[in-house]
C-alpha cells in the first residue's frame, strides 16, 4: 500500500506502530446527549487524510467527513438525531434529517409530501431515520492492503403491503483517499412495488466557497421550479440572507426509462474543486477535487440542490431513479421504478478526494 509518499508492506508498516488503529481503522462509538443521546456511529480513518462517520442507525448513511481533519460535508442544525424523534408526517423530516455527507432517500416515496389511495407519503421517505440491522464493522489484511468494510441491512415494511430491504456496503482502504458504496435493494414481498431512491450528498463549507468550481455531467439542466434561471447553476456564492433554494434537474439528453435494472449507460460523475482548502501541510492550504462518480444505468437522473443560505450553506447532489415531486407526480409521467416480488436493484456510487 502506500502510505505517507511511500510504499509499505504489511510487515513493515506493522513494525513501526503497537495497534494498526495508529495510523487508521475502524471504531464505533456513541453519542450521549441531548438528542443525539445513543446513537451509534462508526468512524472510519483511512490513514491518508479522509475521516468519515457511518450512522447505522439512521439509514446507514454518512454523518461529518472530512479531509486532513477539516470538513466536506454539511452538518445540519438538528445534529445526529436519534431516529425515535422521526415523524413522518407532511414535511416533519426536515426537523430530524441530520445532513451529513450522505442522507438516503426512499426506499418507495422521494420529493415531496404526497398521498395515493387513501394513504400519506412524508417528505423523503423512511430511510434516513431507519435503524439497520446485521450490522458489521470489519477491518483485515488482505496481503499488504488494509481493507475497512462496514456493512448493515434496512427494511421498509408493512402488514399487507410493501416490503423492501437495502444491503449497504461502505468500504475504503488504508493510505487511499476513497469511499465506495454499494446497495442491493431487493423485493423480499408478495407484490409488485414502487421504488423509488435518491442520494442525497451534502458538501459543505470550508470545501463549498466563492473559489469552489463544480462540473456537471453534460446534460439538459431544467429548473424544477418556475422562474428559477437557469444561469448560474454551477457556479457557487457566498452565504445569502433569505436564498430561495434551487432545484435543477440534469437530464439525460435520450431520456431515461423505468426499469431498475438498465444496463449500458456506464458512468456519470461531478466533480467539485477548490484550488484553496485549508491544510495542515506547510503552504497552509492546497487544491483539493471532489469526484463523486455513479452507475448511470441504476442511477439514471441527476438532481442538484442549490443552496447557499446563511446556516443552510449546502450543495446537494443527488444521483437517483426518480424526481424529487414526489411518488404520485412520478407515477403521472410513467417514470416511476416498480419491483416485482424477488426482483432487486443494484447500485454503486463513488467518492473520491484527489490533491492538485
């Protein structure tokens, strides 16, 4: 592996700390006030300057990461909030989602609040504030490379209704600068079931600022909302009192059908760079690029959360199947993903930080 500008064997790095956890690991923790008070999370260092948090209580999604012990992602002003606190209802996820590098959307409502057949769907869906069960946390050698694997299982179920379950596996490696993710979503029910799933990347300040520079996939960006302009979309500012946000919606120029299981689209990514991120490292600072990097088969819509408001100072990227108006309005255009029973859907993304 290498480690510090220098390739090491097992052997040789072993010789040099007491424990291996020295220079990297995996540890679990927990949080023990207020309303954060017991939740677990697992912290994740890979020894070359990337530090991040898995909640396998809320979703096992991402909480802070941070690069060189400063941070990339947004934390939001509810903090890691034990999922007990959840409701439901209307738009009440907004007081419990925690922010974080990465909230999970779905597992069968995304967007906006919405009701069919006599039933409620809440903003966003269950996922985010769904404990996970089956839960590991492992870290081996696999002759002279350090694997760190966190893996963890999340079901969205009901008596005489739909029944989904999500396998999440985060993995990284010693002396890299990596985060890979992927999820199998798979229809363990008696019927067919809509499913719906967006990933909801939170990049925050000091990596978001007046200098950061954000490329796009090459598609058609249309405004979800009327009157939002479209100029300026990839561009990011300084905090704003009372911003609106923005939502835009990158599409594919081909469109993009309804199966979970397209193949062939290969992949998208977006990549966000700094050229001035604070370091520890004697110039004080250096340029730092973000890629986050997904199957474009699976994951064939790309939404994008503007929003540099004052607090609420967040870029979302969001790599999905569906549109953010929720699950009606995406059954209205026939875009909405059905799984059949014993169908399931696989999707892999990746985050990448490279030093210029």
């Amino acid at each position: 592996m290498k480690l510090y500008g220098k390739n090491w064997s097992r052997r040789e790095l072993e010789a040099r700390v007491g424990r291996i956890e020295q220079v990297g690991g995996i540890r679990r923790m927990e949080l023990t006030e207020g309303r954060e008070k017991d939740v677990e999370q697992i912290q994740v260092r890979t020894g070359a300057g990337l530090e991040y948090y898995v909640s396998p209580m809320r979703g096992m999604d991402i909480s802070l990461a941070q690069f060189g012990g400063v941070p990339i992602s947004w934390q939001s002003g509810n903090g890691d909030v034990h999922p007990s606190y959840y409701d439901p209802e209307g738009a009440e996820w907004g007081r419990t989602a925690a922010g974080g590098l990465l909230m999970t959307c779905g597992l069968t409502q995304v967007g906006s609040p919405c009701e069919e057949n006599g039933r409620k769907y809440g903003q966003h869906g269950r996922a985010h504030h769904t404990p996970a069960a089956q839960v590991s946390a492992e870290a081996r050698w696999e002759k002279d490379e350090y694997s760190m694997t966190v893996r963890g299982t999340i079901e969205e179920s009901r008596i005489f209704g739909e029944s989904l379950r999500l396998t999440r596996t985060i993995g990284s490696r010693l002396g890299e600068n990596r985060i890979s993710i992927r999820d199998v979503v798979e229809n363990v029910g008696e019927e067919s079931t809509p499913h719906m799933i967006l990933y909801h990347f939170n990049f925050g300040f000091p990596l978001m600022s007046e200098k950061t520079l954000i490329a796009f996939p090459e598609r058609d960006v249309v405004p979800r909302d009327e009157g939002i302009p479209v100029e300026g979309y990839d561009a990011w500012d300084a905090p704003q009192s009372g911003y609106r946000e923005r939502v835009y919606y990158h599409e594919q120029a081909n469109g993009a059908g309804s199966s979970a299981n397209r193949r062939g689209e290969g992949k998208a990514e977006v990549v966000i760079t700094n050229p001035s991120f604070p370091s520890f490292d004697a110039k004080g600072r250096v340029g730092i690029e973000v890629h986050l990097a997904w199957n474009a088969g699976t994951l064939p819509r790309l939404v994008e959360w503007k929003m540099p408001g004052e607090q609420t100072y967040v870029l979302g990227v969001e790599p999905s199947n569906c549109h953010v108006e929720g699950r009606v309005v995406e059954r209205q255009r026939g875009t909405l993903v059905t799984l059949q029973p014993g169908e399931s859907a696989a999707y892999e993304l990746e985050l990448e930080i490279r030093v210029k």
